[in-house]
C-alpha cells in the first residue's frame, strides 16, 4: 500500500499557515461552527495560534462543540495490563526488550481473573486490556484468553461489560479472533507520524516496520472490526506535524472504509524507567500548546471520542474537558498485577503516571464539575458501533441513548459502590440534570433511573 502520510504536502501547508491572518482564523472558528469537521489547512492555522484572544475563542469552540454532542457525560475506563513482555525497542518505553530495570511478568489467567474483580469492587464496567508486544509461550491465543478471563469475573452485581484491547498490530485473520472475543474497541497508536523519527525511536523488533503498523487499522477494519482507536505520543516530533499526519490517517480510513476512528488519545511523553528521552522529549509539548491539541481536535473530528489517560495532572485533566475530552481512565495502575499489589506499582510499570487518586475520588471530583461520569456500554451490545455511530451521532440522534444511559450507569455505581460523600454530591447531580432534559431524553432518564432505584441492573436503551 502506498504510504497516505504524506510529509511534503504536511510542510507545505504548515509553511504557508505559520503566521495566519486574523481574517483565515476567524473563517476556520467560524466553519467549526457548523460541526462538519476542518481540513488539513484549516488545522494548520489553528494549531499556529498565539493570540490570546484567538486562543480564548478556539477554547471557547471546543467547549460548545463537546457539549453540544456529548453534554454533560465522560465516559469512565481502565486500563488492565496483562504482560510487559516485548520483542521491540523503543527508545521511549520502559518495557523495551533491552531495559533491565524492570521486573517481567505475564499475568496468568487465575491472576487476570483477580485483577479484573479488585477493578469490579472499586465500580468499573469497561477495561482497556494492554500488553507488551511479545507474548508467553501460548503465544497470541494468550490475548484471547486473557480476554475472556476478563468477561467471567463477577462480584455481587458487578462485571465488566466491554473490554477494549492494545495489542500489537495483527493480521486479519487474527483480528477475526479479537472480533470474536466480543472486544469493544482495538486501540493503536502510531506513536510519531514522522519517518526520520519513527525510525529514530525504534531501533529492534516488528515496531520498526512503519508500514506494517500504520496499516494496522485497515487490516482491523477489513477484519470487521467497527471501532478503532488511534493516538500520538507528543513530544517525540512536533506537535503541529502530527495533528496534520493524524488527519491524513483519519482521511485515508474515511476514505476506505467510509468511517474514521472512534477514538483519539493523545498522550505526551512521560519518564519511564531506564529511558532518557522520556525524561527529556525533544519536543516538549508546553501546557498551552496540549490544551490547544485537544480543542483543535474537538473541531476538527466534531464526533470522535478523545481520551485523556491518568499520564496527566489531576488539573490538567480537569482543564481539558470543557475543551473536548469525552473518556477518562480512572485509579490507572500501567504494571501487570499493579492493582494486587498497590504498593509496588512502580515496579515494571510502562511510565509514569501524574494522576493517582483512586476512583471514587475521581467521580466526586468530576461530578463537583457538573459532568456525569459515565460507565455505559450500551451501544456496542445493540450494534451501534462504525459508521451506524457516526449516522446516529451527526444529526444528535445518539444523545436520546447516551444521557440516560449515562444516568442510570452513574446512579448504579452511587447505590453500589460509591462513598457517602461522593453519592450525595452525585444524586444531586443527576436531578440537576434530567431537570435540564426535555423530551424523549428526559422521559428515557426517568424510566432507566427508576429501574435502577428498584434494584435493577445494567439497564439501558
């Protein structure tokens, strides 16, 4: 396949965009306006904005746009890391093959089973389940497995009802195994759109094959696989470089398939034990600027989830959901067996994180900031994933499942598992917003939340 990155027409379009007239800035913030999305330039000139007053209205956007798809709603996951064993060398990554500063461990499937019950009790629904680009001797069948270790814990009412899977890149027929497991989501990042430093970064394994990773997502798709996740580790190259190598990916899967990813992450570098270019990114992404990455984003793929991971601060996760963040991990531990053991979670862990409160901490804050945190799963068991998503989303339809649903997830996890304090300040929330729904939204609201005050579980529409 012909390589769809193109670098030439990216540093074109940066060059003549570097200095944007206030005229050019005001027509993209106003095209935004009309939720269809921007194009390579108009990304270009957003992402070379300075001016605070330019700044404060590209905010402004990104903020009505989310709320006016997702309203009040985040989604809630974690991640679930089974092994941190891996055949690769990236420069960046504290489970690279030739780190010896990390103790390696594959979880088995008895310790898997026991790591997804201790995520059940603290209230999850949805796992991201990750590994280490090599496998124990069962080889890939032990992703398959792990999977379904994941879907058979239960405790009391609690079980998780999505998982959604980072694995290295497969081939189709492999995919079709992931598809049959009954995953939510295959989630994989490029890392850096930029050959040179692509090729920089990644000196040993499979990851080296640039080709073969970027086209991934194609071979997921072709798979049957609805929903894929992409993302850029920012700070390996810069930043306006990659939103615009993001949007020709995004452009070439809407161009084959007809639809684009269902998610964005957009995670900057972070320490990592035995890495140095972790400790020192050769191009440091600046608060302003990953503020700014976020909000372009929110324009430029209006109706795309954008996951912000526990990487951040607790405040700057805080400041990016009024900007376009849609999903949040939440009480993240990134070592195999960290939620067991607690305490050593720095052992063999992939980097550093930057927020480490534990869930109910997270769901009290985010709810004293008027968003609904959401644990609903509903739309990928009634089949509305791929581009039956994006044709309910687009015309607002989605937003009739996605509020109450998200109601009746959060008044679940109050009645099971939250603290007194966090329950109080959620039940007050959630009156507040249904007395700000109307019509077919609010009517579901009322019915799903009375379900779930009788005892009812998973209950969604």
């Amino acid at each position: 396949m012909k390589s769809f990155i193109d670098e030439a027409e990216i540093a074109r379009i940066l060059e003549q965009n570097k200095k944007p007239d206030p005229v050019k800035v005001r027509y993209v913030l106003d095209k935004a306006k009309e939720m269809k999305g921007l194009d390579l330039e108009d990304v270009a000139v957003l992402s070379n904005i300075s001016d605070p007053m330019q700044l404060f209205e590209l905010f402004e956007e990104a903020n009505h746009i989310k709320e006016n798809i997702y309203g009040k709603r985040l989604v809630i996951f974690a991640p679930l890391y089974i092994s941190n064993l891996c055949a690769n060398e990236c420069s960046y990554c504290a489970f690279r093959a030739k780190n010896k500063s990390i103790a390696r461990r594959s979880l088995t499937q008895d310790e898997i089973v026991r790591e997804t019950e201790i995520l059940i009790k603290q209230g999850h629904k949805r796992l991201l389940v990750v590994a280490g680009e090599s496998y124990p001797r069962q080889g890939f069948q032990y992703v398959i497995d792990s999977i379904a270790s994941v879907y058979q814990a239960k405790v009391g009412n609690g079980e998780i009802r999505r998982v959604n899977v980072n694995v290295a890149p497969l081939e189709v027929a492999e995919f079709k195994l992931l598809k049959d497991a009954k995953i939510g989501t295959y989630q994989l990042f490029q890392e850096t759109y930029h050959h040179e430093t692509y090729h920089n970064v990644h000196t040993g394994g499979k990851k080296k094959d640039y080709d073969y990773r970027i086209t991934a997502l194609h071979r997921a798709m072709e798979a049957g696989i609805d929903d894929v996740g992409i993302g850029v580790l920012f700070g390996l190259f810069d930043f306006r470089f990659e939103l615009l190598a993001l949007m020709q990916h995004i452009r070439e899967l809407e161009r084959v398939f007809g639809v684009g990813p269902h998610t964005i992450s957009v995670p900057r570098l972070e320490p990592a034990t035995g890495s140095d270019i972790a400790s020192h990114p050769p191009f440091a992404v600046a608060d302003l600027d990953f503020r700014k990455i976020v909000a372009i984003l929110r324009l430029a793929v209006p109706y795309t989830g954008i996951i912000m991971s526990t990487r951040e601060t607790a405040q700057m996760r805080r400041e990016t959901f009024a900007l376009g963040v849609s999903q949040i991990s939440a009480g993240s531990r990134t070592n195999p067996g960290g939620y067991t053991d607690s305490l050593h979670e720095d052992d063999g862990s992939q980097f550093c994180l930057g927020d480490h409160r534990p869930l109910d901490e997270v769901i009290r804050d985010v709810a004293e900031m008027g968003y609904i945190p959401s644990f609903c799963t509903g739309c990928y068991r009634l089949g509305r994933t791929g581009q039956d998503f994006m044709d309910r989303a687009k015309p607002g339809d989605i937003k009739n499942h996605c509020g109450p649903n998200a109601i009746s997830t959060f008044m679940e996890y109050l009645m099971d598992y939250a603290s007194y304090e966090t329950r109080l300040i959620g039940e007050d929330l959630i009156d507040d917003i249904i007395d700000s729904m109307d019509g077919i939204a609010r009517e579901r609201a009322v019915n799903l939340l009375e379900k779930v005050k009788k005892g009812k579980h998973d209950m969604y529409c």
